[in-house]
C-alpha cells in the first residue's frame, strides 16, 4: 500500500538506462537539506509513461538516450504524457542545437552529465518547479481573461499609443461584423466608426494617455461605417507596461441603446406629463406629511396669489391664508394622510388668498412609499362653482315643472289618444294606397296569369308522365316546371303583399317567436352555417300577431342564409333597453312611435355573409327590389317584413357591419 505524498516534499521521476548515473543522480538529489526526493525511477520510455500516467511525480529527470526511444522524440513523447509536469533533459552531448530544439519544446533545463553536481542541480530541479509552477498560473489567469473576453457581453479593446487596436474581444469584433478578431488589429476607429465619432474617440485616448488619468462612464453616440447607430457607456484606462510606462489605452463599452431609448421616452413622457399638468384648468398639487407644497400646477399657483411655481415650493398653507382657514386645511390633509385612504370628489366651498368664493371638488390621494408610509398628499381640485350654479338653476327648473306636471300629463293623454287616431287613419291610407296601386295589378295577375299557369302545370305532369325517345326532351320539361314554380311564387308573394292587412295580437313570447322561424328555416341551413342565440331569458311579452311576426323572421333569417352560400354565424339576439335614438332608415312615420328614454325591446340578427351594396341600401324595401340573382328571390320579402313591422308599431333597420355581413335590428314597444 502507498503512502501518501509529503507535501514538504517534492517528488522526483529518474528516467534513464545507466544505473550508474542513476545512482550518482539519486545521491544529488537526496541530500540532507533538500526538498527533493527521489520518488521513482524508470529505465525505459514505457516505464516512464506508466509512471507518469499515475501522476505521483512533480519534476522528471530525462536521459533522451534509452533502450526504446531516444533523442528530441523522448522528451516529446514524456511531455505529451505529462504536459504539467517540468522535465529536466539530461544528455551525455554538449549539443546547442539539441539543448535549444528542446527547450522550445517545452524543456525546463538542458544538463550535460559530465558537468552537473549536486549544487548544480538542485537549483535546476528548484529553478523547474517555480518556473512551472508560474507558468501554470499565468496560464491559468491567462485563461481566465480570455474567458472573460470572449463571454462578456461588454466591448473591450486594448490600443497601443497611436490607437490602434492590437486586441479585441469577441462582442466588439461581431460589432464591426469581423469574421476574426486579427482582421481589427493594426487599424484604428476611423476604419470602422464614422469621422465624428473616431476623431473624438483619438482625442480622448491622447488626453488619457497625455495625463495617466481615467475616463470613466462617458456616454457616446456611436455613427459606424455601415450607417449603424447606438449608444454606448464607454470607459477608457491608461495601459502601462512593467516598468509603469503608458504604452497605448484599453477600454470597455457597454450598449445602452435601448436603456438611451427608454430615458429618452420617460423624458418625453415626463414633460408632456408636466405639460398637461401645468396646462389643466384643475388646482394639482403635492405635498409632503408637513404640509410644504413640492409641486404645483400653473392653476394653483395663480390661486394662491402667484406668478411662478418657485414662489410657492416649499411654503404650506399658513403662508396663503388666514390661521383659522390655513388650520382647516391642513387638519383635512392630516386627516387623509394618517388614514392612508383616498378623499375623492368632495365637494367644499373654498376661499382664495384674495377672497374669492366658489365651490370645488377635490380629491386627495395619499402619496405611499415602497413600504407603504405616508410621504405626503397628491391632491387634484376642479372648480365646479358654475355646475353649482346650473344645478340651483335645475332645481328651481325641476320645481317648475313639478307644478306643471300634472298639466303635462292631460296633454300627453290627449297626444298618446291622437297619436292613437293618427296611427289607425294612417293604417288605413297605407292600405288605400297600396291597393290602388297594386289592388288591380294582383287580381288581373290572379285571374290571367294564374289560372293559365295551373293549366301549363297540369300539363307539363302529363307530359312528364310520357316517354319520349328524345333525351332532351325530359330535361327540358324540368326546367319548364322550375320556371312555372317561380313564376307561381311571385304571384303568390304579390298577393300577399296586396292582401288587406289585419293584425290579431296578443301577447306573445318574442323568443318563443324566433325559436319557431329558425326551426322553419333549417332547410336553408347549408354546411358550414352556425347559429348562435343569446337570447334575454326575462324578456316581457310583447302585442304581437304572432304569424306575422314569424314571417317577418323566416323572411330575414332566410335573407341571412342565402347571403352566406359557403357558409358563416348566423347569431340572433334579444335585449331591452333605455331608447337614447333611432336608426337611419326608420321611416319618418315610426318615429314618433318612440321617445327617448322610454324601455324597449330590441331583437338583432347578424350574418357574416357578402352585405349589401351601400348604394342600394335605400332601396331595399322597394317592391321588386332584389340583389339575389334570377330565380332566388321576388323583391317582395323586404316590402311584407316592412308593412308588418308598421302595422306593430316597431321599426326596422338594416345596415352593413364593418368587419363583413349585415345587422338587422327590430324595436318593440315594451
């Protein structure tokens, strides 16, 4: 079992084949007062490896010469082994070339045997060590910087005294986009910043240079070559040799571009916050726990008697006003501040320095630091002597017209009782007007156009009956019946438009209603089609004739589904509301069917399909007016949705939606 090593000791490996050498060496190195002992000994280069691989050696002793190796070969072969460990080369030659081919290897001493004693190699095997022990730190500080200057985010250089780079870090090297730090060295900033930039950065290198003093945190706005910009905080040193000689600068620079860019922005903010402090018409000021004024608005400062903020910094209110006011005051601050809860909008009549009355809401805000201490009062006062004054004014108005009240409500029963009689007069004009336009025109179509096409019908069911060799033949016949069962629908449609109308209300569940018309349009659902309901589940019932108003609804949701051939969100919705309007196109007839203020209900219905063309929207409830293509619609849908719509009272309006579809909106009479 090994010992452990002494560490007062210094452990030394003897490689060579000649065991007298071996012997008078082992006799130099064990003297009485040396570190040094003899710790292994090896008579070959395979020997000596396996030694070496164990690592319990500090200093070899090399004979180059040996059974299975020899010459500059050994000592690479040793090194390689142990690249730590210094190796004294001892050979029997007095060869310059040899001793200087393997020092550059790596060779602490070159020894000659015939020339060495003991005093000799004691200090060789000292002189060694230290000097591999320092190598090891400088490499390992070595390391470190490098290390440091190729992982800091940070730009440093060093320069020589006519500033040219003669090192750069990897951050400053991708900076000016170099493939290699070595690309920089030997320029200067001119070949990579622009002539503003460089020519200030060379006059600070000299002043630093020139008196032996630092430039430490300087901000610079850095203009490169390539019309890349940023800003930096650079520091700049004095570089000085061993001997305390300048010998050029080194600097570092960090980039603050976008911390520049934020305080740039927060000055921005700052003064256009100040801005519109100073510019509000409102009494803003802040205080701290004692009172004293620390910022104050223009408003305030003109209050208080001044002309200018300085005036007022840094004072209280006793210096403004009189004891027993100033005393009130500052009691009502102290009062918030100690309770740290907000004051808002209290109302307070105030007096200013000159004696001026008037009524004002203020807000006090307590002012809290990070640990949650009162540090003073942010207050905000607006001066609302005039909404004072407008509000004794309202209440001798409201008086007024609280003694006329009930004289208003005798004219508003004789306007809701002609409003009445102008409603049913106006029902009766509307159907007058229609039937003499359209009366005779739907029972000549009746009579003349409907009984022949039921004759054609019939006559194409026989015919459809036949066998015909022909194979257009039967196709043909299709298309005949398609185009009789337009034509049929548009007569039945202009009857129904034409038809007298009579209204049989009651009251009805509107979303009853609207559940019904969508079940009895799910035939023109297409794929792809959603339907979305949010419907009032409280909604009151409303006079309704219940089979009107469903055709009122299957003509719409139908108008919705077909404006969506490839699919879309049908949602319907129903709400009440305060009325605070009207739609543009409800006619001038509904209008005065509402007022403003008064609860209605309301039922909307969007689509996501093409809209209507905004030039013919006002034409949408015209009598055979269509955007649909031949064959899909009569024109007459939009004309019986609208008279059934006035016959109730309601109003209807229709619009395109910004984003793509149409919203219909319909409001009842609660």
């Amino acid at each position: 079992m090994k010992s452990p090593p002494n560490p007062a000791q210094i452990r030394v490996l003897i490689v060579d084949d000649n065991a007298g050498d071996v012997f008078l060496l082992r006799e130099m190195v064990d003297c009485t007062k040396s570190r040094f002992r003899v710790s292994a000994e090896a008579g070959s280069m395979e020997e000596a490896l396996r030694i070496l691989a164990e690592r319990e050696v500090d200093v070899v002793l090399l004979d180059l010469q040996l059974p299975d190796s020899r010459g500059v070969d050994t000592f690479s072969r040793a090194h390689a082994a142990a690249p730590d460990v210094p190796i004294i080369v001892l050979s029997e030659s007095d060869d310059e070339e040899l001793a200087l081919q393997t020092v550059q290897l790596g060779a602490q001493e070159y020894l000659v045997k015939g020339r060495v004693d003991g005093h000799l190699l004691q200090r060789a095997l000292r002189y060694a060590v230290e000097r591999a022990r320092a190598e090891a730190q400088l490499a390992s500080e070595r390391d470190l910087l490098q290390t440091l200057l190729e992982n800091i985010p940070d730009r440093i250089y060093f320069k020589d005294r006519q500033s040219r780079f003669i090192r750069i870090n990897r951050a400053l090297t991708a900076l000016f986009g170099l493939k290699t730090a070595e690309e920089a060295y030997g320029k200067t900033d001119a070949d990579f910043y622009g002539h503003e930039h460089a020519g200030e950065a060379r006059q600070d290198e000299r002043r630093v240079m020139e008196t032996g003093e630092p430039l430490l945190g300087k901000v610079e706005f850095e203009n490169l070559a390539d019309g890349r910009k940023s800003w930096s905080l650079t520091t700049k040193l004095p570089l000085r040799d061993r001997k305390g000689s300048i010998i050029g600068t080194c600097g570092i620079s960090r980039e603050i571009s976008e911390m520049k860019e934020m305080e740039e922005q927060l000055e921005t903010e700052r003064n256009l916050l100040r801005a519109v402090i100073d510019n509000l018409p409102d009494l803003v000021f802040l205080k701290d726990v004692e009172g004293h004024y620390l910022l104050n608005n223009i408003a305030h400062v003109r209050w208080l008697g001044g002309s200018d903020p300085r005036e007022v910094r840094g004072r209280t209110v006793f210096d403004f006003f009189p004891d027993h006011l100033a005393a009130e005051f500052h009691r009502g601050d102290m009062e918030v501040a100690e309770a740290r809860q907000p004051l808002l909008n209290q109302e307070e009549h105030m007096v200013d320095a000159k004696g001026n009355h008037s009524w004002r809401l203020t807000s006090k805000i307590p002012w809290l630091d990070d640990n949650g201490n009162t540090v003073g009062l942010v207050c905000i006062s607006r001066d609302v002597t005039e909404q004072k004054r407008a509000e004794e004014h309202l209440k001798k108005a409201n008086a007024e017209l609280a003694a006329s009240r009930e004289e208003l409500l005798h004219a508003v029963r004789n306007l809701q009782q002609a409003h009445g009689e102008l409603r049913d007069v106006q029902l009766q004009l509307i159907e007058a007007e229609k039937m003499k336009s359209i009366g005779r025109l739907a029972a000549g179509v009746a009579h003349e156009v409907k009984n022949p096409l039921a004759i054609l019908k019939m006559g194409l069911e026989f015919l459809s009956t036949q066998k015909f060799t022909d194979e257009h033949t039967p196709e043909i016949l299709h298309e005949m019946g398609d185009a009789l069962t337009r034509a049929d629908k548009v007569i039945r449609g202009l009857l129904d438009f034409s038809a007298p109308k009579q209204l049989e209300v009651q009251r009805e569940s509107l979303n009853g209603i609207i559940e019904n018309a969508l079940h009895l349009v799910r035939g023109e659902m297409k794929n792809g089609v959603e339907v979305e309901l949010d419907l009032q589940s409280n909604l009151p019932h409303l006079k309704l004739d219940a089979g009107k108003i469903s055709q009122v609804f299957v003509n719409l949701f139908t108008n919705a589904l077909h404006a969506m051939e490839n699919g879309g969100l049908l949602a319907v919705r129903t709400f009440t509301k305060q009325l605070t309007g009207v739609g543009s196109n409800i006619s001038d007839s509904r209008a005065e069917s509402f007022r403003v203020g008064q609860h209605i209900v309301i039922a909307e219905i969007d689509d996501t399909g093409h809209g209507i063309p905004e030039d013919k929207l006002a034409k949408i409830f015209e009598p055979f007016f269509t955007t649909k293509p031949t064959g899909r619609g009569t024109g007459l849908g939009l004309s019986v949705v609208r008279t059934i719509v006035d016959l109730h009272g309601a109003t209807i309006d229709i619009r395109n939606l910004h984003e793509a579809g149409v919203r219909v909106t319909l409001m009842f009479q609660s």
